[in-house]
C-alpha cells in the first residue's frame, strides 16, 4: 500500500534510483530540486535537501524573497521512493498564474497505478486544515494523464493560458 511520508534521509538509494529513470534536466514538479543545494548524490547534501524540505511547512520558517510555504511528502511503498506531492499554502503571482497550491510527480516505472491520483486525494483534507476553501492545481496542455487526475480530485477547468513556463490548465478543486 502506498503511503505519504515527510522526505527522509533514510530513502536515499532508493531517490537515487528513481532519479535515474528521469531524462537529465526533466523537471519533476512537486519534488522542489530547486531547493537543493548541490549534487544530491552525496549523502551530506541530500540530508541537508530533505531537511529544508521539511522546515518548509514551518509558518515561522524563513522561505526565502518571492516563495511560500509548502508541506512536502513522498510517495513511498516500504522503503521504495514512488514519487512526490507538494501543496503550497499560498499563491503568489508566479503560482496563481502557472505553477497552483499542488505540484506532484510520480517516477516512470510507477505510471499508470493510480498513485497521482491518490496522493493528491490524500493532501485535499491537508489543504483544509490550512484554511484553503479551494485549491489551484495546473498541468501542461498536453498532460492528459495530469488532467484526468485533477479532474478525478473535483477540478473544473478555469483556463487554458500561456504562461511564464508554457502553456497551463488551471483547475480549481473545492476543499
């Protein structure tokens, strides 16, 4: 069964691993790898990485000019790393206009099992618990299998629009 954990030192094989079935460069959204800070081979920056990923959620924490918090989790079966989720607890501009409140990947070997769908079912109820009545939730034009998970979760599409990173849907769930 499938679980959302709080990033951990502890899955560092099994990251790496995962990271090896991505293109180099892909993005994988919700992972927040823009918040590392050098080469997550190595042990030491890798702890270092998914310890910021856990202060993030802090409302006293300092995120840094232009971000927000975020709770971050991985999608995990046992000790195998599956993928992320992240659910932003704001917008700024940058976020209401492409990037929403959620950003989640799941690792390709790991595709077609439901598990975006899951663990973005699995964060709503965290969504309310931070006061949010609804939630934006973006994806590429051509992610369809990004948009039937939005859409499985209660997303109505706003708009299709170009974006500072291409071109978005938004969809807004109701918490």
């Amino acid at each position: 069964m499938p679980e959302l954990i709080a990033p951990t030192a502890r899955l560092h094989s099994s990251w790496l691993d995962a990271r090896e079935e991505w293109d180099p460069g892909e993005h994988q959204p919700g992972a927040s790898l823009v918040l590392a800070g050098g080469d997550l081979a190595g042990p030491e920056v890798f702890a270092a990485w998914t310890a910021e990923l856990r202060r993030q959620s802090d409302p006293a924490s300092d995120v840094g000019e232009g971000r927000v918090h975020a709770t971050h989790w991985w999608i995990t079966e046992g000790d195998t790393y599956l993928g992320a989720i992240d659910l932003r607890h704001a917008l700024n501009d940058f976020l209401l206009d492409a990037g929403g409140h959620v950003g989640y990947s799941v690792r390709p070997s790991a595709r077609k099992r439901g598990l975006a769908t899951w663990a973005l079912g699995a964060i709503l109820p965290e969504a309310r618990a931070l006061g949010l009545d609804r939630i934006l939730v973006t994806c590429d034009d051509t992610n369809t299998a990004s948009a039937r998970t939005i859409e499985r979760n209660g997303g109505v599409l706003e708009d299709t629009r170009m974006t500072s990173i291409g071109l978005k849907q938004r969809y807004w769930i109701t918490v």
